[in-house]
C-alpha cells in the first residue's frame, strides 16, 4: 500500500524465477480444501448483463477466427502493477486457440521509475531516471494513462525496450510499430533511433501525446536515445508509457497499476481519459478498492467511495458505451498489519450496488476468499506475507486460476458450452 515495506514484498517476488505457467488450482484444494469458497467463484450477473452478452460473442468470434481483435483492460494497484496474476490471464486467453494471441501493447518501463516492473518485459537506461505517480499527493507532474511517469532531467541516455523478458508465452511478442508517449509539448528534447534504418515512417501525435515508429520488419528489441536538444529548457522529459504493436488479430491484455494506487490518483492523471480513447476497450476488469479503503474504519467515507467507482464506470463509458465492467472486489486484508479492515465489506456492498445499477458484473474475490479475516487464514497457509494485503507468488497464482476460472465459466455459460469444456482446451493449449 502506502508503506514502504511492501515494495520490499514485490521484489522478492520478482527475484524468483519464472517457470512454465501451470493450472496450480486443483493441487491446492487438494491440499487446502477450505481455503477458498469455490460456489462464490463465479461472474455474478454476467448472464443478464447485455454488456458481457455482446463481449463474449465478440470473444467467441475472435476464438474461432472470425473477428479481428477484442482488448481487456485490467486496471488497479500494487497488485496489477506486478502483473503476476494479470499476466498469467493474459497468457491463458491468449493461448486458447489458434487465432488469439495478439501484440504485447501498452506498458510502462517502471524501471525508468526507479520501481517494480513485471517481469515479462523490460526497458532499461544508461543513466538514473526518477519516478512520479499520481498516488503520491507530494507528485505533482503530468500523467497518462499509466499513473506515473519516469522523469528524466539530463542531458543524453539510451533507452532499450525488450518485448520479451522472463515470459511464458509459447510464441514471443514482437511489434512492427512502437509508440512512445510522452509530454510533446516540451521541445527541448528529442528522441533519437539508434538505428534508423528500418524505420519506414514516424509520425507525432500532439492530441494523445506520442511518437510512432513504423518498421520494416518485425522486432523484439529496440533502442532509441532521449537528448537534450535545449540547453535552456527547465522542463523535464517525463516518459508516459509505450506502446508494442503489431497487425495480429486475438486478444489484447492491457494490465495498468501503480503501486498506492485508489480512484483519486486516477482522476489526478491528465491524459488518462483521453489515451484510453485510443483503444475503446470492450472489457474493462477495475480491480479498486484496496488502496480506497486502507484507513481506520472511522475514516472511510463510504459514500465518497461510491461516488468515486460510479465516475470511473461512467468515464469508461464513455470511452466506449458498449464495454463491459468486471468489478472486482479487493481481498480481505490487515490494516498496519495489526488490525483485519473491516471497510473491505463495506466496499463489496457498493460494488454489488453499482454492478446491478449499471448491469455489469462482479468477481467477489473478498467472498470467494472467505471473507472477513479470511486474509490471516491465507498467512498462516503461507499464501499471503506478513502484510496479509499481497500475495506470495504462489498465492498471485491461485487468485489468476480463480479468475480464469470464473471468466471462462461466464464464457462458456454464455454461449451455451458444456461446463468446462472451454477451460479444459484452454489449459491443454496453454500446457503444450
């Protein structure tokens, strides 16, 4: 959360290896038969939404080869920005047929930001870059669609963006475009390719803030220098994001999160309405809440709370008004490691509220885990660290096998499948 020990969390996680992605779910309860409540493991209110009626048939076109492209959004906080159990989703659904696996897309190098980055990507620098987020009320910078930006003051440094790091995806991303966004007003720096000569076009976007870089053949790799082109300028060059794109059709992934991260950061980003306009999202997974609710239960406000998740529905709506909202409720947790937070109840009423008014649907990851308290059973099965508010690796594994499990539950619902047909091939392509 807002405590500093917690990073110390997220980077023993990211100094584990990373092995072949394997179904752990069913070992676990096997193992742990009460550990979570596998009847509330379910999309509530997916089968009555329209919204998730029209995502899946669009998602059952794009598995059969039909459709062109379908893009999921996952936002949050620390929990998205390791994007362990995101990315396992990601990797699942991208592996389900023949026709779904599609370009890496938007990222944001959280090295640069002197931060964790996920581990299946990687962008470096030669020289020290600084981080400012839009969770940090002492942060005051512009932000886009990631929350945070990687400031850079000096004078030359070269970047290097690596599409694929410590993955387990069975075919490598790569991209024949990248985007890079940043704050293009500031003409005192320029961005330099190291190797120009296959770039066949670039072009720069002022309305959504980016330069593009169109190539000639497919890459993994690419390097550019930033520089410092006016001596005079005060203004710093503050990299936003990029983005890998490719002309391949499937599903697109699109995991955003920043460590401390609650609605109010999100509103403080600029750009972020505005950039999301760029890819009109037909599903949007809003995992919020954990950062919203961490405070004495006398300090939450829960209407403030509400009025906050219902402007984020509504700005997601208005980006594309047919995109359909998974509300995921945030996991029990200890507040200061002392006391369970009993505002995390309060908060699933709200979701349950909301989903029902804007018939979109819920993953009630609070219940499934087994409520209230239920964080320090977890602990003490050695699936949560001391914080009782993360997760172990092992732990970000169960949560994805849940989730995939419930999504493609919806999935198969909606379009009339034998239950669990769908997740057998989609684990059997995914275990090849």
């Amino acid at each position: 959360m807002r405590k500093p020990p917690i990073l110390l969390v997220l980077c023993f996680l990211f100094a584990l290896p990373v092995a072949a992605q394997r179904f752990v779910l069913d070992s676990v309860l096997k193992v742990h038969p009460d550990l979570v409540n596998m009847e509330a493991n379910v999309f509530k209110y997916a089968d009555s939404s329209y919204y998730f009626k029209h995502f899946f048939r669009a998602l059952d076109s794009v598995y059969e080869g039909k459709k062109e492209k379908v893009h999921i959004f996952h936002i949050g906080g620390s929990h998205v920005q390791a994007d362990i159990y995101p990315n396992r989703l990601r990797t699942y659904l991208q592996s389900s047929s023949e026709f779904t696996m599609s370009q890496r897309g938007f990222v944001f190098p959280f090295l640069l930001a002197n931060t964790n980055n996920p581990a299946n990507y990687k962008v470096t620098s030669k020289t020290r870059w600084k981080g400012m987020r839009s969770s940090q009320k002492r942060d005051s910078i512009a932000w886009g669609l990631a929350g945070i930006s990687a400031v850079f003051k000096d004078s030359i440094d070269t970047i290097r963006v690596v599409a694929n790091h410590k993955s387990y995806t069975k075919k490598p991303y790569y991209f024949n475009k990248l985007r890079i966004f940043y704050n293009t007003w500031n003409t005192g720096y320029s961005i330099v390719p190291l190797d120009s000569s296959t770039i066949v076009n670039s072009r720069l976007d002022n309305e959504f803030h980016y330069l593009e870089y169109v190539f000639n053949d497919s890459k993994e790799e690419f390097e550019f220098q930033v520089i410092k082109t006016d001596s005079t300028t005060t203004e710093p060059f503050l990299m936003m994001g990029m983005e890998l794109l490719n002309d391949e059709p499937g599903i697109e992934y699109t995991s955003i999160g920043v460590n401390g991260a609650d609605f109010p950061s999100y509103f403080r980003s600029a750009f972020f309405e505005k950039q999301l306009r760029l890819y009109k999202p037909d599903m949007f997974i809003v995992s919020m809440g954990t950062n919203d609710t961490y405070m004495p239960e006398s300090h939450f406000d829960v209407e403030k709370f509400k009025n906050n998740y219902e402007s984020f529905i509504q700005m997601i709506q208005r980006v594309n008004p047919e995109c359909a909202i998974l509300l995921a409720v945030p996991n029990d947790s200890y507040y200061l490691r002392k006391q369970p937070n009993p505002n995390t109840v309060k908060a699933e009423g709200v979701i349950l509220e909301l989903a029902e008014k804007y018939g979109m649907a819920v993953w009630d990851f609070y219940e499934i885990m087994g409520g209230f308290r239920s964080s320090q059973k977890w602990y003490q099965k050695r699936i949560m660290p001391r914080d009782r508010i993360h997760f172990t690796q092992r732990g970000y594994h169960i949560k994805s096998d849940l989730l995939l499990k419930a999504f493609v539950g919806a999935w198969e619902k909606a379009s009339n499948r034998e239950p669990g047909s769908l997740l057998k091939i989609i684990l059997e392509n995914a275990h090849e």
